[in-house]
C-alpha cells in the first residue's frame, strides 16, 4: 500500500507542477506581449526601422565596393583537386 500512495503523490505532484509551470508560461507571455505592444516600445521599433530603411542603399553600396576592390581569385577547385592528388600520391 505505501507503494502505491508513493507513486499517487508523485503523479499528483508532477501534475501540479504541468498545471503551475503553464500558468507561469502564460502570466510571462502576457508580461512579455504588454511590453511589446507598449506605445515607447513600439516608437523605438519604428525609429529603427526607419533608421535601417534610410541606411539599407548605402550600406549596399559600401558592400558593392568592398567586392567589387577584392582581388578576383582563380577558379582553385580544379588546382585544389590536382594537387591534393598529387600530394597524396594518387595519379
């Protein structure tokens, strides 16, 4: 009998704790969505989306340039597979 009331009390509390661990799952949902949805929140989101959206075209031209100033590389996969033959000793 004292099995049985052991295993009973350790599936009433597992139980507890799902249903406690949900609601707190929930109350930090609630918190967490209030504070999205806040208006200083909200203002600070649109500030840096339009900040990103007045810097995107000149970020992409800096990123333009930068490649475009790179050194052009050789295709090296058919060199790469050659010399690593050669190095290993395969023909």
């Amino acid at each position: 009998m004292s099995r049985m009331t052991l295993l009973a009390g350790v599936a009433i509390g597992v139980i507890a704790a799902v249903v406690l661990g949900k609601d707190r799952l929930t109350q930090a949902h609630s918190k967490v969505k209030d504070a999205w949805d806040s208006p200083t929140v909200q203002d600070t989101v649109a500030k840096a989306d339009r900040f990103i959206a007045d810097k995107a075209p000149t970020l992409h031209g800096v990123g333009e340039a930068v490649v475009d100033s790179m050194p052009r590389k050789r295709n090296t996969a058919s060199s790469a597979s050659s010399s690593s033959a050669i190095g290993s000793g395969i023909a």
